[in-house]
C-alpha cells in the first residue's frame, strides 16, 4: 500500500509539473479577456474558443472538414512514401542514380510549397489532383532525404562483413542495410506526416467547399477568430495523433533500438 502511494504522489506531482504553467497561462488568458484588456475579435477567451468548438462539432461541420481533409492526406501521402521510399532506396544504393535523382530532389525542396501552387493550378487545376499533388511533394522531400541518409549511413564494416560471409545482396539488403536505416526512415515518417497536414491546409485554401483549409480561411474571412483558433487546436490535435501513431509504430517494429523519448 505505501508503495502505491508514493506512486501515486509521484505521478501527481508530475502531472502538476507538465500542466502548471499552460493551466496557468490559460487562467491568465481568460482573466485578461474577461476585463476587456483582450479584445475578443483580436484573441478571444479560453471559453469562447470552447464554445466556438463545440458548435461546430454539434452542427456536423467539423467532421466534415476533418474526414475530407483526412481523406486528401491518406492519397497524398501514400503515393508521397512510395515515391519517396523508392527514388531513396535506389539513390542510397547506387552513385549513378544518387547523381540524377539528388540534384532533382535538392532544387525542388529549395522551392517553397506555396511556390509550387500557382504552377499546380494552372497545370491541374484547382480539383483533387492538385491538392494530392501538393500533400505528396511535401511528403517525398523529408522522406528522400531521411532515407538516402539511412542507407548511406550503415556501418562499413557492415559491407566487409557481407564480402567475407559471402552474403547474397537481396539477404545483404533485407538483413542488415534496410533495418539499420530503418530509424532514420521513420524519422522522415514523422516529419512527412507534419509536412502533409501543413500541405493539405494550404491546398484547401486554395479552393473547395470543405476541409479544414477551407474552414481556416472562411474563419478569417468573417473574422472569426473563436472558430479560428479552435481548428488551430484541431489540426494540432490532429498532428499529435499522427505522430503518435508513427512514433508507436516504430516503437513496435525497433523493439532492439534504445531511445530516450
């Protein structure tokens, strides 16, 4: 029982240590709203946010914006990790590919997303295609790079030890290149899956009548700044949960790889 105590207590005190300081900014925030220092179409009170939330989860809104928008990153991405996944895998394993593809893949990241749009549009249109190709350009460039890097990174020793086994190069690659890229892989999982949610939100801005992109700009359209900042919360929420499951996946599947986080 005492041990169960100081678990307790330990675990309280840690969640007091994490949530101190928001709880205490947000107190903060809707004491200054409430006295009219803020003002509300500028940045409007904890409460208003809530309740600007909650009115567009109970109107059907949300989850229609949410299910669109989740709909266009799903296509982008896996075409995004495919792509990315292949043209790294052939750069990290061959100079003569590495030498065509990198330049290619270098000049376009140097080119911001938004860059892109106005090309996109007038080569596409402004319909699904375009937005998918928008979310995929910006899962292919972390992914590339993360698995070229991967790949190049396994220990040489690793290639001397093959020779001298006379390892096959499909039981080479399957065995020991591949898993030993594999941490840097995820990482350009994670970051790929950040770069598709801020994708998609810039794609629907551009046209449509749903997704959370759309719903962002008719916010500020109409000055709803309540509105505004509580898809800014669902789309960080949204972030969260890709990242965790990317995160958890990867946990599973390194079981062998120690990390800290």
């Amino acid at each position: 029982m005492h041990n169960w105590m100081k678990y307790i207590a330990k675990k309280v005190k840690y969640i007091f240590n994490v949530a101190a300081i928001p709880v205490g900014l947000l107190l903060l925030w809707q004491i200054l709203s409430s006295q009219g220092i803020l003002l509300e179409v500028i940045l409007p009170s904890p409460l208003s946010v809530l309740k600007a939330l909650y009115e567009i989860v109970v109107d059907g809104t949300l989850k229609i914006d949410i299910l669109t928008s989740l709909r266009r990153i799903m296509v982008g991405y896996f075409w995004g990790v495919v792509v990315a996944i292949v043209l790294g895998a052939a750069s990290g394993l061959n100079r003569v590919v590495y030498r065509f593809i990198y330049p290619i893949i270098n000049v376009i990241r140097q080119i911001p997303l938004y860059a892109w749009m106005p090309l996109l549009i007038l080569w596409f249109g402004i319909g699904e295609f375009s937005k998918v190709l928008i979310i995929a350009r910006g899962v292919v460039i972390p992914l590339y790079l993360n698995t070229v890097q991967g790949i190049r990174d396994v220990n040489v020793q690793y290639y001397e030890l093959a020779k001298v086994l006379e390892l096959k190069k499909k039981t080479f690659l399957q065995k020991i290149v591949f898993p030993s890229a594999m941490p840097s892989i995820y990482t350009g999982l994670r970051l790929a899956a950040g770069n598709a949610l801020m994708a998609v939100v810039a794609a629907e801005m551009l046209g449509g009548l749903t997704g959370l992109g759309y719903a962002l700009l008719q916010a500020k359209e109409f000055l709803w700044s309540d509105k505004l900042i509580a898809l800014m919360l669902v789309i960080a929420v949204i972030g969260i949960i890709f990242d965790s499951i990317i995160k958890g996946i990867e946990n599973r599947t390194l079981r062998w790889k120690k990390t800290i986080a």
